[in-house]
C-alpha cells in the first residue's frame, strides 16, 4: 500500500524472467565456478527463486550443479566473505 | 550408449609423473571394459574450496566415457575407493543436453582461457 507522497519504486517491480529459459541455456555446468556464483550469495548458500526469478524447473538444476561443485570442492559449503 | 563423466581429485602430495599413471590407471580401467573414453582432461593442481583430509590443494581430473555395461560404473568407483591417493571423486550420468555442453566446451566455444567470457557470447555461440 503505498502511501499518498510516496513515489513508486519503479525498480522493484518489474517482472522478473527465468535467465535460463530467455537465454536458452540448457545445462548448467557444475565444473564452471564463476557462473555458479551468481546463483549463492555471500556465505554460500543457494539463493531462492523469488530473488532470482528462475523457474522451478531451472532451479533445481541450478540447485543440483551447487551441490556437486561442492561436493568436488569448487564451491565451499559455507564461507564468510565469498564474492 | 549412456555417457557419464567423472570428476576426481587426487593427492597433492603425488608427484606429477604418479599422478599421471594413476589417471592412466583409471583410463585403462575404462578401454578394458571397452567403453569409449570420449575426453580427459588434467585441470593439474588446484586450489580447493575446502581442505580435504587436511589438504587444501589437489590434482583435479575429468574423465568422459561412454559405455553401454552399467555395472561398468561400480568397478570404476571400487576401484576409486581402493585407491587411497584418490581423495574424492564424483561420477554422473549426462542428458542429451550436457553432452552438447561438454561439445562445445571441447570446441573452446566458452573460450575457457579468455578470462572476460560473458554468457551472452556463449549463448551466441
């Protein structure tokens, strides 16, 4: 509810896409570290769908590809300060 | 045909040359059970995210095959844990999709050396 002389954060809400399907990625690569760090955020942790607008579908894959990168030790399980 | 690729990381503390026979030793592992060993690839030493069995660098390797025997992949992974130089290793099944994948990656379409690689070029490509 936006109040009277509030302006409207255009920014907010804007309607977020799926970066997979608009892009036509197919797989998601579990050995690619620097395209995996988009999808965790500081302390390495997955970072959930309604930040990143991904569909479930993707998400999941997105999800599978962090845990086998951190199961070979490309990605940690937890870190302090990752970017 | 199913293709699987397996990842494995290996002792620092090898010297290159055993490294190297122990990738062999995997290798001829796969050519005797008459599966097709489609790419291998030695990422060499590597720092890792965590330590592992209090070590904090390993010799990373790729392994792509494709073979037809499914029990082909247990001998493999018993033949991983026998191997006490093999600190940790992981097998998976690809989908058509990553078979396309690892293609292109193989082309050098991803330009995996040029450091300022965007998605969108690889999405062009």
């Amino acid at each position: 509810m936006t109040l009277m002389n509030e302006p409207i954060k255009r920014a907010e809400n804007k309607p977020k896409y799926c970066r997979f399907k608009k892009n036509g990625i197919k797989y998601i690569d579990y050995k690619d570290p620097d395209f995996l760090l988009k999808f965790i955020n500081e302390q390495g942790k997955i970072l959930p769908r309604r930040l990143t607008g991904t569909s479930w579908k993707f998400q999941n894959k997105v999800a599978q590809a962090v845990k086998r990168a951190r199961h070979i030790a490309i990605l940690p399980y937890l870190a302090d300060s990752l970017k | 045909m199913k293709h699987y690729e397996t990842v494995f990381i290996l002792n620092p503390v090898l010297s290159e040359d055993q490294a190297k026979d122990t990738v062999e030793k995997f290798v001829k592992v796969l050519t005797k059970a008459k599966a097709e060993v489609i790419n291998v690839e030695k990422w060499g030493l590597k720092k890792m995210a965590y330590a592992i069995q209090n070590k904090s660098t390993g010799f990373y390797n790729l392994i792509e095959f494709s073979t037809s025997s499914s029990d082909l992949i247990n001998t493999l992974e018993t033949e991983f844990r026998r191997d006490e130089s093999v600190m940790r290793f992981l097998t998976i099944a690809l989908d058509k999709h990553a078979v396309v994948y690892n293609e292109r990656r193989r082309k050098g379409e991803f330009n995996r050396n040029k450091k300022q690689t965007t998605r969108k070029e690889e999405v062009a490509a």
